[in-house]
C-alpha cells in the first residue's frame, strides 16, 4: 500500500472514529418536534454519518484505470468513476423527489397526512445514505488521484469553447473546437456541481448532528435555508445534464459509457480530438 493511502487512511480514521463512537454512545430516539411517528432519521441518522465513512475509505482503496484505446473503443469511465456516478445520481433522485414531496420554498407540499409524510421523510433518509456515500467516495478518491480534480476544472477558454461547441451543434457558426475528455461546458457545470453538493452534504449532516448536538436554533434556522436553496440549484443543475448528458442524441454514446465505460474510437477522435491524441501520444510512449 502506498504512503498517500496510509495517511489517508489514519487521517480519515481520526476524524470520523471518534465522533462516530459517541454518537454511538448517545444515540436514542430524539424525532422531530410535535409528531408521534418516528422516521429513519430518528432511530437510524447515525447511518449516514457511517456511509460517509465508508464511502471515504473505500474510495481512497479503490485504484483508478486510466483511459486507454483498444481497438475501435476507448476507455472512458472505469469502475469507481461508473459506480460514484450511479450511486450519487441514485441518491440525487430519491432526495429530489422526496423533497418535491414533502415541499421546500415555493414548491408546494405534494403529500398529505402522516403516513405520506413519514413515507417521503424515509425515502429522504435512503437517499441521503446514497449521496452522502458517493460524494464521500467521489472526494476520497479524487484526492488519492488529484489529476483527476484538474482534468473536470474550468480554464479561461471553457466559456468560448462551451458557447462555440453548441452553436457548432446547432448550425450558427462553422467553427470547431477542439476538446480533451471533458468539453468546455462540462468543466463549467463541474463548479457548481460541486459546490451545491458539497453544501447539501454539509448542511444536511449539520442538521442530523442536531439530534445530539444543540446547535442555535438561529444555526440550524440559516442551515434549513442553505440546505433548501442548494436542493433548488441541484434540481435546476441535475434537469440540465439529465437533457444534454441522456436526452439529446450526440451524447448517447457518452451515457452508454457510464454503463459499458467505452466509447467509440471515431466518437472520441471526432468529439474529443484533444483527449483521443494524448491518447495515442501516450500509447506511443508506452511502446518506445
């Protein structure tokens, strides 16, 4: 095992054992103020907190393969990048749905009665094992294989790439681009992707902590809000890669790949030029 794991490993102990230990130690039912039927959340929040944990320490276990051409396909998505997305995609859905469900901001509560309630509430609790488990999974493992943060980051051409690239598409201009694996778009939404899931997390464990921790009710009053407007970004972000990542037929090939983790090799030479050259300039190097 190689030095960055172990620290990795020790470091990720350190902050979690304890604090799950004593949330062990005091965990009891404690539910939500003025209801009579107890939620997942009551008797088993502590869980997410271990989906964290795990998720961290099996991301950072988990060793990446790197792209690589064979053949007529390319390899694009391998087991951890396939297995984070689907996890956290998985839990994204079930958080919107059940958030959509029980009402935050301006959306309208869709169930009525205690048993709908308790029903979205628990479908809340699934899908926040789930994100919290992918996202902990997605970080640990990209700090193990830090490369993998810079190649989804924006540059200063991301914009102009990303605004040409559509309008290519689209037949408003006959100029091209020339994109590495992630187009400029991609590495713009990545920011903010990011971000709001990262809040959700924080937010949303700052909330299930108040079960033993007694946070200000101004604290946890300013949390609610922040957890709500990162759903509503989510929801906004999650409709908009949903349409140009599933629906719209040139990317068909990219979502096959997060099931099969191939590409066509004419797909990436034409759509990733750059990508499927540093491609063959590695393979070459490999062979001298």
């Amino acid at each position: 095992m190689d030095t960055r794991r172990i620290v990795f490993y020790t470091l990720t102990a350190t902050v979690f054992i304890p604090p799950l230990c004593a949330i062990g130690a005091t965990a009891g039912v404690q539910g939500e103020a003025g209801h009579h039927t107890t939620f997942l959340f009551d008797t088993l929040w502590w869980i997410v907190f271990m989906g964290g944990f795990v998720g961290m320490m099996l991301g950072a276990y988990w060793h990446r393969v790197d792209p690589f051409v064979d053949g007529k396909r390319v390899w694009r998505h391998d087991g951890a990048a396939r297995l984070s997305h689907w996890i956290h995609a998985a839990g994204c859905v079930l958080l919107l749905i059940s958030a959509l469900g029980l009402g935050f901001f301006f959306f309208p509560r869709l169930v009525s009665g205690t048993a709908g309630a308790s029903w979205m509430m628990d479908l809340h609790f699934l899908g926040a094992l789930l994100f919290v488990f992918g996202g902990c999974f997605w970080l640990a493992n990209t700090i193990i294989s830090p490369w993998r943060f810079t190649e989804h980051m924006p540059d200063k051409g991301s914009l102009v790439e990303g605004i040409t690239h559509y309008a290519h598409i689209f037949g408003l201009t006959k100029k091209t681009v020339r994109p590495a694996k992630y187009d400029g778009s991609e590495r713009l939404a990545f920011v903010p992707i990011v971000l709001f899931a990262a809040l959700l997390i924080l937010t949303g464990l700052i909330k299930l902590s108040a079960r033993v921790i007694g946070w200000p009710s101004g604290l946890l009053a300013g949390m609610t809000w922040l957890h709500d407007f990162s759903a509503l970004m989510m929801l906004v972000l999650f409709i908009f890669h949903v349409l140009l990542a599933a629906v719209v037929p040139w990317s068909w090939p990219l979502l096959k790949s997060m099931f099969s983790g191939w590409v066509p090799l004419d797909f990436a030479r034409e759509h990733h030029p750059a990508w499927y050259e540093q491609l063959e300039q590695s393979a070459s190097e490999e062979k001298s």
